[in-house]
C-alpha cells in the first residue's frame, strides 16, 4: 500500500478501525449472548436472521432511535463527553494494534506505549459520566471504577515491562515476528523467563480488571448500584459506552494474544496472517464470556486487596527474576 | 447513631435503595445513610404494595378468604393455605382424612423446594452470578409443571379446603413426584459444585452479616434466618401439626449466623424436603381426600385460636378471632419476612453496600409478605 | 414445665390474669390478661424467660358493651318474668293490694340499666404473641385500652422487634404506644389518617 497516497491510506485505516469497531461490538454482543444462553440450558437469540445474528443491528437501530435525555440537574458537557470519550480511546488504540504482517495502521515503534497510554484515558470517561450524571450509585460507580483501574494498571504495567525487556522493543509487530512457531511463543517458560506463564495469567486478569469485565465489574454490579457509571444514559449514550467496553475487550484480548500467543503467527509455520490473530483473540474473548457467565462478582475491597496483596508483589516477581534470567544467560 | 456520626464535620449522604432497585426484589426501599460505601443506618421502608389483607378478611366468609392466602407469600403459597385452613379447621373442629394430610405436605413441601430453588437463583444474581438463576428455574420449572397439573394453577395455589382438599391427584402424581425427588437428588451436587464450592462466592458469604441468636429472639426472626444463627427451632418439630410427627427429617441448624450458613440451611433443608416427600408417597393411605361433614357454611364458634406452620421463610401465624358468624371478626397474618427484615437495620450497620446486598438476599424476602 | 415457671412468673405481676389454655384446641398455652400499665413488666418477665416475640396486634371490640348491655337486659328480663310469674304466683296465693302494686317496680330498673344508661365505653384489645425456641410454650398476653384514649407502653424497649408491629397496631387501630421511637405510618401511606381495621371505618 506504500504506492498510495498517504491521505487514502489514512482514509481506509480510519473507515476499516471505525466498522471494525462497531462491527466487532456488534458481534461480540451477539456472541456474548449466545454464549451465555448455552452456558444457562437455553439457545439465546434465534428469531433475527440465521441464528440470530442479526440481532445486534436490531438492537442498534433501537438504541439509535431513542431520543437523548439529559437528566435534569446532570452536567450537560461532561454528561455528553462521556461516551464519546469512552468510544474515541476505544478506536484509538486499534491504531497500533497489527492484524497481520502488513495490516496495521501506524506501524510505530512505542505501540505498546501508546496503547497504554490511550487506554488509561478510558477511566475518565467513567468518572465524568458518573460524576455528569448527577445520580449517586453513578458517582458510587465511578469512584469503583477508578481506584480498580489505578490498582490493576499497575501490575498490568509491570508484566509488560518484563515482557519489553524480552524482547527488546516496544513495536507490537516486531513481538509478534519474534514469536515464530507453537514453541516460540512468550506464554511459555523456555523463551527467556521461567515465570512467563505466570506473567500472561497476570496479564490476563488484570485485563478484565481494567475491562471492568466480570467478575470484576464492580462499576457496573447491576444488583448494588443498578447500573453503575451509565444508569442515566439511554439511547446511542448507553450504546457508546458499549461499544467501548466492547472495543477495550477486544483490545485487551489482542494484546494477550500479541504479547503471549504470538499475534498472527501460525501456531505450525502456515499462512501467517489476519485469521490467526482473529481466532486468537475472539477464542480469549470467549474464555472472558466464559469466566463472566460463571463467576459471580467479588467485592470491592477484596478486589484492591487482590491487586496490591497478590498481583503486585507476583509481577514484580516475574520482573525481577526476569531481569536476573537475562543478565545470567 | 453513634457519636462520630453526629460529629457536623463528618459527613454522610442518603442512598435510596429501592422501590425500584434490582436487589430488593420487589417494591421495597431501603433508605440508606452512607458513608462512602459503609453503610451508617439502614431503614427499610415498607407499604409499597400494602393491600390490607386483614381488613378484607374481615369483609369475607371463611372460604372466599382461601385465594387471599396464597397472595402473601406467593412463592411459597401453599404454605399459607396450609396454614389458614389449619387454623379454621382448628376452630371449628374439622378432622381431615389422612390422605389429605398426606397430600398436603407433600405439595407443601414441594412448593418450599420451589421456593428455596428461585431463591437460590436470584441470591446469586444478587452476588453477580446470572447463570444459577437459570439453572434453578428450570428445575423449579418441573415442580411447577406437577403442582400446576394438581392445584390447576402454577404460583398462587388455592387447593386445600376446610376438611381436605379441592380434589384428589390424579394417577401420575405419584410417579411425577418421585422423578422430582431422583432430578433433584441428582442435580443438588451440581448446584454445590457451582455455587458452594465456588471460591468468590464463600469470600463473599463467610463472615458477612452476622446475626446472633439472641437478635432473632429480640426480632421474632424465625425459618432459616434462625436457624442459620444456631437456633433449632422449626414449626414442623416443634410444634408438630398434620402429619409432621410421622415423618422422619432432620432440621439443619448451622452457628456460625453469617450469609453462608443462612444459604446453606435452605440447600439442606431442600434434601430434607426431598426425604419427607419420599416417605410422604410411601406412607400415603388410600381414602377420601375431603372429611364428610363439613359443614357448608363454616361457623367456628366464638373465641381465638391461634395456628402457626413453617412457611419456607419462618413461621407463618394466623390468629384468628371468630365471633360465630361466617365471617371471621378479626384475622391477623403473622408474616415471617416482616419479623425477619425488622432486624436488617440493625444488623446492616457499618456493613459495605456489597455486603449489605449479599445479607438482604440471605434474608430471603418475599415483598407482599411483608406488606400483606 | 416451661408452661408453669412462667404461670408463676407472670402471676406475680399485680394485674396478670393467668389462664391455662387448651393448645390443641386454641393454639396457646398462657392466655394472660394484664392491665395495660403492666404490659412492659410483663414482656420484661417474659424476655428473662428466654421467650421470643411473634406479633402485637389488636382487636377492634367495638359494639361489645352494647352487645354485652342487650344481654344483661334480656337477662334482667328474663328474670324479672320469672319474678312476675313468681309475684303473680305470691299475689294469687297473699292476695293483698300490696301484692298488686309490686310488679311494675322491677321493669322499671330493668329499662333503667339496659336502655336509659349508657352502655360502658367500648375498647380495644390489644395481644401480644409470644414464643420460645426450645419449648413448646405459646403465651397469649392480652390487654384492654378503651377506644377514646388508646394509650397503652411501648414494649419495644424489652423487644426491639415489638417496635414495627406496635408501629403496624398504630397504622391499623390507632392504637397509641407511649414511648415509642416512631409512629409515623409503616405500611399505609405516610399521610394516612385513617385506622382501617376499626370497625367504624368507612372507606
């Protein structure tokens, strides 16, 4: 695509993230639903096209038709910014994220930085549209939102490190092409930590947490505080929020599956591509759905004492003997 | 309130919960002054769907009452009937054939597994977890089919009457009610392993909202919130009525008084259930299911009686004041829930919100049964 | 056992009326009548006792005295039948004017105590259910309030799970329980002004 006029490849990588985004959304909610519905005895959405699957832009066309209410009294800026702001680091982050060898928008060499970076913007968002919101389990919610975020941005931050200093460069794409076959992969003991594993099921756990995915969706605990941080949107203003947490899932799952599972590399050395990323992450979203539909949902304070009591001390673990394993062998 | 909470400089805000709020199941509220997530006082807030029961038990003879009954506690409505026409019957001086008294406990204890079923599901909706919820209702869902096919409806029974029952079963009762007993025998291990093995859910429910002995005897709390608190105390042993006495069943009574052992008290006392239908279809006698002289018109003669059974939540009362008409004078409900919620606000105090929601669950509330 | 430690119990208290009654056939086993001031000394002997509450409720009695006055003057009148024919009887067998002029005395006193007087003041009953956990002992307290002033103790000092149903007897009766933290309406609407299981309430 290098022939191209930068300004067309812009164009197509931002038109591609935007329905890829919403595309995504809309067949994760599928997804989730179905899922949950053959987890609990019964067959979820059938009626809207083949197996349902059109469901989701039933439900799209409703939330898009509803007029948009600001509740007297909320913050009408900040109540408004809130999820466009959710939905905006959402899309951004796809930025840096490679699909395959060649597919990625920016192809920069701090990704992983910016992925961060981007996506710790996402607390805002639930903080203003708690505190814009005007209503107390919102404001209750934000505030859980925030400091399970804080928490779990630490640890998570510590095991990418760790990883960073294996590989040696920030750039998703070079991790990937250094993770080659089955074996190379950095989810396993032998490619230069014995803790890795350890370090991927931090990884992972704090990506629910950050998520705010069960069971740690504290900021959303439906039979404590309703609805959390959205219970006064309706509309496209809850549909946002949405279609965030679904874009923030997938982001999550993408890099576990980029930083552990070797990205689109093929587990046996065929046709590296954009399939075997995909069925990486969607199969770790799957697990996500999985551990959601089963688990019920901790509690605040056990899960702060979780991140600072265990997840912390274990990842500067892994960092440390890490660091001892490179400077040795 | 203490007197760090009267300190001006301390300050707290007021948290509605409810009457609309997914935990309280039902129109109830409960007014919460909180500080951050701690929880400084609780008051519930009742009368949402108050609709005098007692007063129109006083406009109505004896058995145009019978359908208000199973409008109390509608999950486990039975019970009440049960309890109601004890009490008449015990007024008047009603003999039931015994087959009827087999039936009836039966179905009532059918109806208390159903009842311990939904709640098993929405206590752990309560805590987060969705999918027991449908496991339970799909259990609870082959009981419900039973008793529909019996009673002629599915929640708001209405099939005893004054000297037995409104009919007899019919001939696959008895098979339907032993391949209930064998699903659930079958399917209660699969229920520990999800939820009483599960290790959120114990760190959740072990150690969370307390409630001693000594504040169920202060509060009247009785059914599984006492003996949850080591109190052993269950109508059916302790003050035998129908045919109770002949049935071999054990009360489960846990001490430790917190979440776990109010829900582990109803998983038990499902197998208990379980074992007094079993013996029930056993025992069961050929005969009438309906004394022969009942007479139309119930005239119970002047004075009070008082009967109590245990409902699925406690003991459910009913005093009954005749003046020897055909209506009855006075008609008090003695709910167990409304007893049972009277000590939420004590026993919520410094609790977290997370927790207080997991305690207001294991109090198993049935809102009309509060507000009658 | 239990049923007579706490017959003696209560029967210390000045007012208490203890009456043994039949469980199979009533449901209780201490049917105790106190006077309304006593009530609380009543629950005290009671939570020593080890008992548990179940309900506070009343009972509206009204139209009870006038029930009561119509039968005491049938009753008079039926006695005083009895004494004409006896008088009558007397009269045939004396046969003096004092015998004739006797009779119409009695009738009078008879209208005078069942129509010209009124009839005492009607009242409400209110009763306490209380109930051990580890005995079979059911204990019925009872207590009368006339209906014009119902003030009776509140109880939920002793038991603090007496306070909502004293609060619901409050609600239905309008019974007045002094002492208690607060009245205002549990189940009926938090402006209602009405007592709905009074038997003079028209809805």
């Amino acid at each position: 695509m290098a022939e191209l006029p930068e300004i067309f490849r812009v164009m197509a990588y931002v038109g591609g993230i935007m329905a890829f985004v919403g595309l995504n959304a809309a067949f994760l909610v599928w997804m989730e639903r179905k899922v949950a519905g053959h987890i609990q005895r019964r067959i979820g959405p059938k009626e809207v096209g083949p197996f349902g699957i059109l469901q989701s832009l039933a439900d799209g066309i409703k939330l898009m038709s509803k007029q948009l209410v600001v509740p007297a009294k909320a913050d009408p800026i900040l109540y408004r910014v809130a999820p466009a702001l959710t939905m905006i680091t959402a899309v951004m982050v796809f930025v840096v994220i490679p699909f395959g060898p060649a597919l990625v928008a920016r192809d920069i060499n701090i990704g992983l930085l910016l992925i961060f970076a981007i996506a710790s913007v996402n607390v805002l968002a639930l903080l203003i549209g708690g505190w814009g919101s005007n209503n107390k389990y919102s404001v209750i919610s934000a505030t859980r939102a925030v400091s399970q975020n804080v928490a779990y941005e630490v640890p998570m931050l510590i095991t990418v490190v760790t990883m960073v200093m294996i590989v040696g460069s920030m750039n998703l794409n070079e991790i990937v092409g250094q993770q080659g076959n089955l074996l190379q992969w950095y989810i396993f003991p032998w490619n230069g930590s014995i803790l890795l594993p350890v370090a991927f099921v931090i990884f992972f756990i704090c990506s629910l947490a950050e998520t705010n995915r069960a069971p740690f969706d504290l900021g959303e605990a439906e039979s404590e505080l309703v609805a959390g941080f959205h219970t006064e949107y309706g509309g496209m203003g809850f549909g946002l929020f949405f279609l965030g947490e679904y874009g923030h899932v997938f982001v999550g799952c993408a890099l576990a599956s980029i930083l552990f599972l070797g990205g689109w590399q093929c587990p046996f050395g065929w046709m590296p591509g954009v399939h075997w990323m995909m069925i990486k992450t969607y199969l770790l979203i799957f697990v996500v759905m999985w551990i959601r539909w089963t688990y019920p949902r901790t509690t605040l304070y056990g899960l702060l004492n979780l991140s600072w009591k265990v997840m912390v001390p274990f990842s500067l673990a892994v960092l440390l003997v890490t660091a001892a394993m490179l400077k040795v062998f | 309130m203490s007197e760090w909470a009267a300190d001006p400089s301390y300050e707290t805000f007021v948290l509605n919960m409810g009457p609309q709020h997914p935990a309280t199941h039902g129109a109830l509220r409960v007014k919460l002054r909180m500080d951050g997530e701690y929880i400084v006082e609780a008051e519930p807030v009742l009368g949402y769907i108050h609709r005098m029961h007692e007063k129109m038990g006083e406009n109505r003879t004896y058995l145009q009452f019978m359908p208000n009954t199973g409008r109390l506690d509608y999950l486990s409505a039975l019970s009440y009937n049960h309890g109601y026409v004890s009490a008449v019957e015990r007024a008047a001086g009603i003999t039931v054939p015994e087959r009827a008294e087999y039936l009836r406990v039966i179905t009532v204890e059918l109806n208390r597994i159903s009842s311990h079923l939904l709640w098993v599901g929405a206590f752990v909706l309560d805590l987060g977890g969705f999918t027991p919820l449908l496991y339970a209702m799909d259990d609870r869902e082959q009981i419900l089919d039973l008793l529909e096919r019996v009673t002629g409806s599915r929640l708001t029974y209405c099939y005893f009457r004054f000297g037995g029952l409104y009919n007899d079963v019919d001939d696959d009762f008895e098979a339907g009610a032993r391949a209930i007993v064998k699903r659930m025998r079958d399917k209660l291990p699969m229920y520990h392993n999800l939820i009483s093995k599960n290790i959120i859910l114990r760190q959740r429910l072990e150690g969370v909202g307390p409630i001693t002995g000594e504040m169920c005897r202060k509060y009247g709390a009785t059914g599984p919130v006492a003996r949850g608190s080591g109190i052993p105390y269950d109508v059916r042993r302790h003050e035998p009525y129908s045919v109770y006495p002949e049935l071999d069943f054990d009360i489960p009574v846990y001490e430790q008084g917190d979440s776990m052992a109010r829900y582990l008290v109803r998983m038990d006392e499902i197998e208990q259930s379980l074992r007094i239908i079993e013996q029930g279809l056993d025992k069961m006698p050929d005969g009438p299911v309906m004394a022969e002289k009942v007479p139309k018109i119930i005239k119970p003669p002047k004075g009070d009686y008082y009967f109590a059974v245990e409902a699925a939540r406690g003991s459910f009362g009913v005093r009954l004041v005749s003046d020897g008409t055909n209506t009855p004078y006075r008609l008090k409900l003695r709910s167990p829930c409304f007893s049972n919620v009277s000590l939420f606000g004590e026993a919520a105090r410094g609790m977290l919100l997370a927790d207080a929601v997991a305690m207001f669950g294991s109090l198993d509330l049935v809102i009309p049964d509060i507000d009658r | 056992m239990k049923t007579n430690a706490v017959e003696k119990a209560l029967g210390a208290l000045g007012s208490a009326q203890v009456a043994v009654s039949d469980h199979a056939t009533r449901g209780f086993h201490l049917n105790v009548t106190v006077n309304p001031e006593e009530v609380v000394r009543a629950a005290e002997v009671l939570d020593a006792e080890g008992f548990f509450i179940e309900a506070v409720t009343g009972v509206d009695w009204l139209g009870e005295q006038e029930a009561l006055a119509k039968e005491a003057a049938k009753k008079a009148a039926a006695a005083q039948k009895a004494a004409e024919a006896a008088a009558a009887e007397t009269a045939e067998q004396g046969g003096g004017e004092e015998g004739a002029a006797s009779p119409p005395e009695p009738a009078d006193e008879a209208e005078a105590a069942g129509q010209g007087q009124e009839p005492a003041e009607d009242s409400f009953e209110v009763v306490y259910d209380f109930n051990h956990f580890q005995q079979l002992c059911r204990v019925t307290v009872r207590t009368r309030v006339p209906r014009s002033n119902p003030e009776l103790p509140t109880i939920s000092t002793v038991y603090p799970g007496a306070d909502w149903h004293e609060r619901e007897a409050h609600d239905f009766f309008g019974l007045i329980f002094t002492g208690h933290p607060d009245l205002s309406p549990l189940l009926l609407p938090e402006d209602a002004d009405f007592h709905p299981l009074r038997k003079d309430y028209k809805p």
